[in-house]
C-alpha cells in the first residue's frame, strides 16, 4: 500500500475541527489588528530563499525541497513566507498604494527536517508581517498579537524569549568580540560551529552541542554590545509589552536560524509540547527588502507552526470542539420511498440546512443510529400510516419532543423550528 511521505501528515475530517477553530481564531485576532490576508504560490525561484533566507543557514543548505522544472529552472518548495511575501510586496509595489502594509497568512511550509514529535516536512504556519515601518511599537504590536492568539486558543505553559540583534554594523563589531573570545577555544568546538566561526559567527549559539555550548556560556552578549538606536528601540519594547502585561524574559542567547534579522527577535516556546519547544518565532528584518532588491524599508514580522501549537493545545486540553452538527437527518420508513427522501432532502438543502439520508437501504434502527452519530438536531421520519395520510413526523433529538406535520408544510415549519 502506498503511504503518505515521511514527516507528512494527513489533516482527516476528526482533525478539521480543532484547525477551523484555530484558523478562525487567528483570522479574528489579525483582523483586530487590521492585517489583511496575502496567499503566494507553494514554490518560488529557489534564488528568493538562496539570497532571503541566507545561504550559510540550515535551511537554505540541508532543508529545502528544490528541484528543476521541465525548463531547468530551478525552485524551490517554500520553506518559510517572509522571503515570499516581501517579492510579492515588491513585485506588485504594494508600499506604492499604502506607506505601512500589514499582511498575514496561513499556509503550508515545506523543510526536509529529521521529523519527530512537532516537527515535520510539511507543516503548516500562521503569520504576520508589516513592512514600512521602524517603529518599536510595531515590534510589541507583533509580540502581542502571537501571545494573545496562543492566549485565546487557552495555552498557559508560555515562555516569551526576547533579544535585540542590533543593527548590521553593531553585529559586525560584535562578531569580531566574539571570535577574538573564542579564538583559543576553536579548536574544542564541534565541527559545525568551528565551520560557523568563519561563515556566521553568531550562530554558535544555536549548536545544541553540550561541548559547544559550554564553550559559549560565559562568552561576551551582544546585548551589552548594543548601538544607542537598536538599544532605545529594545526598550521601548520592552516598556511596552510590561503596559500590555506580558511578561517575558530576555534571552541573549536568541539568534534565530534565518539570517534577515536586526534588531529584535522573540520567540514564544511551550512547556507542553517535548524537545521542539518554539510555538512561534520572529522579528525585525530591516535589511531584507533591500537585499531582495526594492529600496531600503524597515519591517517586521512572527510566524507560527500550527502543529506545534495544536499538539500544546491537545496536551493542555486548552479547548474543545465538536463537529457542527447536520440540522435534519431524513430517516426513511420503507425502502420504496427512497427517491422521495432523496427529493426531500433536495428540496431542504435549497432552504440552507445541512441535511443528510441514508443511501445504503438500512433498516431505521440504523438510520436512527447514524442519526445520532451526525449529533442531528432533528430526525424526520419519511414513510408509515403518517406518510399515506400526507404527513410527517418530526423528532426534536434533544428533547425527545415529536410533532406531526403535512408534507405541504415542511418548509414553514422547517422555517419555524430553525429561527
Ligand atoms: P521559524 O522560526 O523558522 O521562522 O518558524 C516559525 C515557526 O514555525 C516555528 O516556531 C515552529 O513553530 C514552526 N516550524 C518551523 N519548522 C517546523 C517544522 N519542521 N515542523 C513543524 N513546525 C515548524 C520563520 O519561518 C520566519 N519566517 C518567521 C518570521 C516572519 N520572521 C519574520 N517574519
């Protein structure tokens, strides 16, 4: 039997309410905050990731799904939405039209990582970006808006890490601390980190290698490093998530594995969901629009992954939902009447309620049975004495309640019982 991919994963109809109701949620918070919905395609020109994303980071060297097309062009599944939103910004100058966009979406995101619990190849990400503005406050605006969908979706276990990368040019004098720090200590690093002392630097501090990272502990911080801008901008941020009553802590240690970044980075991580612990990460990217060729515009941005947070939420039991239920289930008395249920129920269906019948010529005991598990607000009964003296019965499931009615009335008194 052909099975799904490895790290892939089926989202089947028991699944579909717990993401309506996380989607729903999400939809409503950006809304609050008038961020409008942007869909990009699943692949891009692998370049817009190469040149986005960074060559030197894990995802553009091990992760990607890239492939050529039948024209030898190569691309690239999208394994993240920031480098795909800001070329969808430039190509369709959207800054033109609105000097501030904010911009959100839901989508698949693809990374031939090793999958385990939370991690996957294809998962899914929610997120938001807003591309024309310097301002701190927007930072918090992103902090705030991530925290409260995870809020609202009855998560508690929550960490919220916070630093400040600083400007290129404080990262650039700081590199050059770090390094001379670690310069009589290289040869004890691991291989990956030794390879990163001479591409990225800082990125050692993401090694989850003991050795490494015992090596790095005592090294100096970029946050006491800072330039006066990105330092006067981290407080801001900082005074105002403490206004909106979110807690956090700083994390000097919070890198980042994509390479855009300056100036703040946060990430939310759970308690509840094993060794892959970020709900959702992000920050300022001041540098990218530039880098993907449009003219220097400061923005910032979080994405999410859905799994991850469902997986808390399911180990939390944060919230419950159950499957709409189907307003009518048509039980059919005799067999005979089949093509008249099935009229019935069309005619029903017209009038904007879910319905359904059994098609497989079941006896009513299980019709009625099927009715229960489609949790049916009301069963009509089709067939019987009733049915040759033009009437129909109508059960109400929850309180048990019938009423007779005349066939000619369905509609008025489907009207009624559904106000
Ligand atoms: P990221 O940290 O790479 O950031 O991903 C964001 C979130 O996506 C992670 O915190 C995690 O919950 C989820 N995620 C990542 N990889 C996987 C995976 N293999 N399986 C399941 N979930 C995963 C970004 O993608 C940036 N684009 C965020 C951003 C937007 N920064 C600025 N704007």
């Amino acid at each position: 039997m052909i099975k799904s991919v490895t790290g892939t994963k089926d989202i089947l109809p028991s699944d579909i309410p717990r993401w309506k109701y996380l989607e729903s949620t999400v939809e409503k918070i950006f809304r609050y905050f008038n961020y409008k919905e942007i869909r990009t395609p699943i692949f891009e020109e692998t370049t817009l990731f190469a040149r986005g994303i960074g060559e030197e980071t894990d995802i553009v060297g091990k992760e990607m799904y890239t492939f050529k097309d039948r024209s030898d062009t190569s691309l690239t599944l999208k394994p993240e939405m920031t480098a795909a939103v800001v070329r969808a910004y430039l190509e369709h100058s959207l800054g033109a039209q609105q000097s501030l966009v904010k911009l959100y979406y839901i989508a698949p995101m693809f990374r031939q990582e090793r999958p385990q619990a939370g991690r996957f190849r294809q998962f899914h990400q929610f997120g938001a970006e807003a591309i024309g503005s310097p301002s701190p406050l927007l930072d918090a605006e992103m902090i705030q808006m991530s925290y409260e969908i995870l809020k609202s979706l009855g998560l508690k276990n929550l960490t919220i890490k916070i630093n400040s990368l600083g400007t290129p040019a404080t990262r650039e004098n700081y590199k050059n601390v770090l390094k001379e720090f670690l310069l009589d200590k290289k040869d004890n690093l691991s291989d990956d980190s030794r390879r990163r002392f001479d591409t990225n630097v800082l990125r050692i501090f993401d090694s989850k290698v003991e050795s490494d990272q015992k090596l790095i502990k005592d090294a100096p911080k970029l946050i006491d490093h800072l330039d006066e801008e990105s330092k006067n901008d981290f407080d801001v941020v900082k005074n105002q998530l403490a206004k909106f009553g979110i807690p956090f802590t700083i994390d000097s240690a919070l890198v980042r594995g994509l390479d855009y970044y300056t100036k703040l980075t946060f990430e939310i991580d759970s308690g509840s969901v094993g060794a892959q612990t970020a709900l959702c990460g992000g920050g300022r990217y001041d540098l990218l629009i530039e880098n993907l060729g449009g003219k220097p515009t400061p923005a910032t941005g979080f994405a999410a992954g859905i799994e991850r947070i469902l997986l808390a939420c399911e180990n939390e039991k944060s919230f419950s939902v159950t499957d709409l239920p189907i307003d009518i289930y048509l039980v059919r008395i005799e067999n005979e009447l089949e093509s008249v249920v099935s009229e019935i129920a069309s005619k029903l269906r017209l009038e904007n309620l879910s319905v359904d019948f059994d098609y497989l010529q079941r006896s009513v005991k299980a019709q009625m049975r099927e009715a229960n598990k489609v949790n049916a607000k009301y069963v009509l009964f089709i067939g019987g004495d009733e049915y040759k003296q033009g009437m129909l019965k109508f059960k109400n499931m929850s309180t048990s309640a019938e009423e007779k009615i005349s066939i000619d009335s369905i509609r008025e008194f489907v009207a009624k019982i559904m106000q």
